[in-house]
C-alpha cells in the first residue's frame, strides 16, 4: 500500500503552503480597518437585515437527488472496470443484461422525478 | 504502519468528539467529515483501497454535503443549553454504552478471526488482491448479484421517498410555493378577464 | 509492511518538482488567461512587467502579500479562516496522479517514472479530492455571513453537486474502454494505432463531449459562472475575502481547472501517447502537457466568447440533458465493450 503514502505527503505539504500563505500576508499586509469597511459588502448600502435566511426546498432535494445518483455511478465504475476483461461470453452476456436492469430500475426513478417537475427550475 | 493506525484513529476519535461537545451544529458537521475522511484512511491502511475512495467520495462528499446545507440553511441557532425534552435520552445512553463496549469485547475476544494473509502486489493479477476494484466488480456479478440488483431498487425507493418530502412540503405552504397548474390557472382566468374587458370596450 | 524509504524519498522529491511545475503553470495561466482575453477583445493586456509582461505573475504576488486583510466583523472567524485552505488544499492534493510521462531514462538519474504515485483507485481519488472541494466554497458563504456570498456558495454548491454527477457518469464509457481506474493504466490503454489508440477516437466522442462540458461546469468556469456572477452576485462566495485569502480561492479554482484538463486529456486524449512515443520517451510530456495546454486555452477561449447561462436553463440542461445523455453513452459503450470492439 506504500504507493498511497504520497497522499499524505502532498496533504502536508499543501496545508502548510496554504497556512503559510495567509500567516505571510496577514503579518506583511496593512491592517487599517474601520466599521464601514468590516461590515458586509452590500454595494455600498448599509446592510439590510440578516445574511442568514432560509432557502427553497429544490436545494435540499437536489442534494439528497446527488446522493442517490451517485450511488449509482459508483455502482457501475466496478462494473465498468472489469467487464471487458470477463473471458466467458455467456457471462458477459449477463453482466451486461444484469447492469441494464440495474440502470433501467434507476432510469424509472429518474422518470419519476421529471415528471414530478424536480428538475423545473423556474417554479416553486 | 502501526502509526499511520494511530495517527488516523486519533484523528477520527478526535472529529468524533468534536461532533458532540460542539455546541454549533457546523463545527460538529466539519468535525464528521474530519472524522469520514480518516476513517477512509483506517481503510487505507487495511488495504481496502476502493471502500477507502468510496468512503470519501459518497459519504464526505455527497451525504455530508446535505448535512451541511439542512444545517446551514435551515439557520440552526447555537443549541440551547437546556433542552427538557431530550433528558430522558441520557439514562438511555448509557445501557447502549454498555452494550457497545459488551459487543466490541464479543468481536474482538469471543469471535474467531482468521484474516487471510494478503498476497504482494504486482505478484497476482489485481483482480484476486482483496479490495481493489477489480475484486469487488467480480464479487459483484457473483456472490452478491443479488443484494447489488436490490440496491437498485432501494435506491428507487429512496428517490421516490424524497420526492414525497418535497410534496408535503408544497402543501404546507402553498402561498409560496405555486405549482404550475396554479400558474395555468392564473393565466386562464387573466385571459378570460382580457377577453370580457375587450367584449365590454367594443360594446361601448 | 516495512517502509520503503527510498520510495519515500523518490516521491517525496518528486512531489516538491511537481508542486513548482504546477504552481509556475498556475500562476501563467492566469497570465496568458488576461493576454489571451486582451487579443479576443482587442486590447493589450498585462505587458508592462519584465518583456511582454511575462513577471505579472510575481509582481501579483507581492500584491496579493501587501493589501489589507479583512474579516468582516459578522463573519464567522475560525471558518472563514478555515474555508481557503478547504477550497485550497483538495485541489493541490490531486497533482500526485497526474501522470506527466511514461517511463524515461534521465541522464544522472537512470529510469524513473514520470509520476508521484499511481494506485488502483487513481481516478476514484481524484473524484474524491474534487467532491471534497465544495466545502470551501459552502463554508466560505456560509460563513462571510453576506447575502451575496451566502447565495453564491449556494448556488455554486448546487451546481457543483448536479455536474459531479454527468461528469462521473461520462467517464464509465472511457473506464469500459480502459479497464482500469489507474490514471497511467488508462494511458497506456491508449497506446495502440500508433500512439493514436485516443479513446476521443474509439468510441467515446459523446463521453468526452460531455465531460468537457461538467468539467467546466464543475470548476464553475465560463458559461457556467454563476456564483460569481459579478453582474448580480458581486463575486459570489468570495465577496468579502481580500488579500492572500481572496488569492488562495483563485489558486483552488485554477487548479481545479487543470486537473479537469489533465483528466480529460488522460481519459480521453491518450494523456502522453501520440506518434513516437514509444521510440522517444521524453516526447511524452511534450504531448501531455501540449493536450493539457490545449484545454486550458479552451477553457480561456470560451470565457472570451460565450454568455453565461440562465440558473434554471443551467439545472436544466444538467439534469435534463447531461445527465440522460451520460447514461445513453454508458449504454452504448457497454454494448460497444460487449462485442469487443
């Protein structure tokens, strides 16, 4: 497993470059800072109420859409790795048809959310 | 390969409590993908390379995500100190605290491990090393076809569940939420007021 | 396992040239980005520092150092801290994968592989360190506490999110072709018909297409700008960042940007193959790099030529277009796979 090492190597290094970045302009940079300047940029305006406020739902399911469907394409990457290597034509034969009802099952729900209007962006 | 065990357990144990002695619900979200992210590194170094990648890639990277916009932007404000509601859970905690420690004792001493020593890479072509890809694709068309097949359909069912949160949700506030048959009928209704209001004008 | 230290220290050293190699291509990019969109809209550009401009870069660099540094007093301290570095460091820690060559014979060095490190799971990681990336840009909007940076990281995020997957689903055909998930595995897969073997060529056209297409949405690139629409957004998650800060985010998306580049030449242009390779190994990253190139100066290109989209035509084309499209294309390469084409 040594070949993963370098992860922790590059993890490391770019932390520390990063951190010393910031440590760098933070000491060399001028600080002059006044109350005009450290409140929330709105175009110049004073700030109108709080930045923190709810959002639609679409959010929400678009996330929780994500992870469903990339669990699905996670499914397939094994699936793509090793099926051109499968020797048996009969077997090929059935994985292939086994991957197509995996993806048909899925391409049912995805269906189902279009036509539930999920992906319409412009209402609600 | 010993200290990469403890440097990354320590750093799990250390997201973990982070996750509970938080009081703001975003550090104790950050301190779990912390925490995802040297599990992933525990895997690693059991050579479970590809549950390694997918650790960070579904759970880090997507479910984690959702977490962080609830938290986010539902506004949760720093939990209260006192919540009445939920003392009772401690008194629950603590026999499932017990009956963990009782179970990692039971795996650890009482079940009979026997890990298969894992062969040199490079030596055997990868699809028989223990968690590479190539293994869990063969194992996949094989002795699991059927629990990968019925993912799929649980899958299904996950995504028509969240379609259902999204509706009650329409229902509950339908003065800002307007469906597209609401728009249509709007705009039929503004229609048939032109259409009366220019009948009128030519009447006069 | 005992720890091989010469392993170690080969890659140790390797990371440390890589990491200037990427940073000096970062760093021109940005300045060939300003030259090249001075020509497209007819001006100029940088080109008073050094000959042509050519130290732009360095002399930013000293900006960058010497302006204020700002934290907003509503913002969130540690995070906003916290959220250039999470922006920062995902987008670095891809760089060990990029397989710049196969292997050649150095004078004074003898043999070596013209990569950090490759493993069993390369491209999964470099998905891996990508998913990771949205953090930076949620927790820096999240925690700027503006409404403008609130409703970029948002937006951004949601985008992020709905082109991950078209891009993970387009490369499934390319991985069919390849039969590996390792980066120099995937090249060398590639090496038939004279160095030509591209999966671009045999049977992935639609793939590459739309990977190029989430790839540039991924790193929220021209068209697909919009959370740092400046014309509403001001500049969306990093509005209220300033200095090295501000500078570090600019750093992340650049980097996204070439690891996008070099998985699409990876996957899809054959990384380092191309006619004499094999004769002359030190072609390679010649032709690597000259691929990366190219899709940089797309990536430029664009950005001087298209508008930016609507959100809704946005979500919509990505889940109403890509992502359908990417499943069409896995079906048929599975079916191209099945005949063994």
């Amino acid at each position: 497993m040594k070949q993963y090492l370098p992860i922790l190597m590059i993890f490391t290094i770019a932390v520390g470059f990063g951190a010393m970045n910031i440590v760098i302009s933070h000491l060399m940079g001028r600080k002059k800072a006044t109350r005009a300047k450290l409140s929330p940029y709105e175009c110049g305006m004073d700030p109108v109420g709080s930045a923190r406020q709810r959002f639609s739902v679409k959010f929400y399911l678009v996330a929780m859409l994500f992870i469903l469907f990339d669990i699905e394409a996670i499914f397939l990457v094994p699936w793509a790795v090793v099926f051109r290597g499968l020797s048996e034509s009969l077997s090929k034969m059935f994985v292939f048809f086994e991957m197509m009802i995996f993806i048909g099952v899925l391409l049912v729900g995805y269906i189902y959310a279009w036509k539930k209007g999920l992906f319409e962006w412009n209402r609600g | 390969m010993e200290i990469l065990f403890i440097l990354f357990a320590a750093i799990a144990v250390a997201g973990a409590l982070n996750v509970i002695l938080q009081r703001n619900p975003i550090y104790s979200a950050i301190g779990l993908i912390v925490t995802l992210c040297a599990l992933a590194g525990l895997f690693l170094t059991l050579a479970a390379q590809f549950i390694a990648a997918i650790q960070i890639i579904v759970y880090a990277g997507a479910i984690m995500v959702l977490f962080v916009f609830v938290i986010m932007l539902l506004n949760i404000r720093e939990e209260e100190s006192k919540i009445d509601r939920q003392r009772y859970l401690k008194w629950l905690a603590a026999p499932l605290f017990v009956a963990l420690l009782a179970e990692v004792y039971f795996v650890i001493r009482v079940v009979s491990y026997d890990p298969k020593p894992l062969p040199a890479q490079g030596a055997v072509p990868p699809g028989q090393i223990l968690g590479t890809v190539e293994s869990i694709g063969n194992a996949m068309f094989t002795t699991y076809l059927l629990p990968f097949e019925a993912t799929s359909v649980l899958i299904l069912m996950a995504i028509v569940g969240s379609m259902l949160l999204a509706r009650r949700e329409r229902t509950v506030s339908e003065v800002t939420i307007v469906t597209a048959e609401q728009i249509e009928a709007a705009q039929l209704e503004r229609e048939d007021e032109a259409h009366e209001t220019e009948t009128v004008g030519a009447g006069h | 396992m005992s720890i091989d230290v010469g392993f170690l220290l080969e890659a140790l050293i390797k990371i440390v040239v890589v990491f200037h190699i990427v940073l000096i291509i970062l760093a021109y990019t940005v300045y060939a980005e300003r030259r090249v969109l001075a020509v497209i809209q007819n001006r100029l550009g940088p080109n008073r520092v050094g000959p042509q401009g050519l130290l732009q870069p360095f002399a930013d660099l000293l900006k960058f150092i010497f302006k204020e540094e700002l934290v907003p007093l509503a913002a969130n301290k540690w995070l906003y801290l916290l959220a250039p570095l999470v922006a920062l460091v995902p987008a670095f820690m891809t760089m060990i994968v990029y397989p710049f060559g196969g292997t050649v014979n150095l004078p004074w060095v003898g043999e070596i592989d013209l990569v950090v490190t490759h493993f069993n799971v390369g491209l999964l990681y470099v998905f891996a360190m990508t998913s990771l990336g949205v953090y930076g840009i949620v927790i820096a909007g999240w925690a700027s506490n503006s409404k403008y940076s609130l409703l970029g990281g948002l937006r951004s995020s949601a985008q992020m999110v709905s082109y991950e997957l078209a891009l993970s689903l387009s490369v499934i055909g390319a991985l069919l072709q390849a039969g590996s998930l390792d980066l120099v595995e995937i090249v060398r897969a590639q090496g038939g018909f004279f160095g030509l073997g591209w999966h671009i060529f045999w049977f992935q056209p639609l793939g590459f297409f739309i990977f190029l297409i989430s790839a540039i949405a991924e790193t929220n690139r021209i068209p697909f700008d919009l959370p740092e629409a400046e014309t509403e957004l001001v500049a969306g998650f990093h509005t209220e960042y300033s200095a090295m800060k501000f500078a570090l985010f600019f750093l992340g998306e650049y980097a996204n940007m070439l690891t996008a580049s070099v998985l699409a030449t990876v996957l899809f242009l054959g990384g380092w193959q191309g006619p004499f390779v094999d004769q002359f190994p030190l072609l390679g990253p010649v032709y690597f790099l000259g691929k990366v190139f190219f899709f940089i100066f797309l990536y430029i290109w664009l950005r001087g030529t298209l508008p930016r989209f609507r959100y809704d035509q946005l979500m919509n084309f990505g889940w109403k277009f890509l992502l359908p499209a990417a499943l069409f294309n896995i079906v048929l390469s599975a079916i191209v796979a099945l005949f063994a084409l």
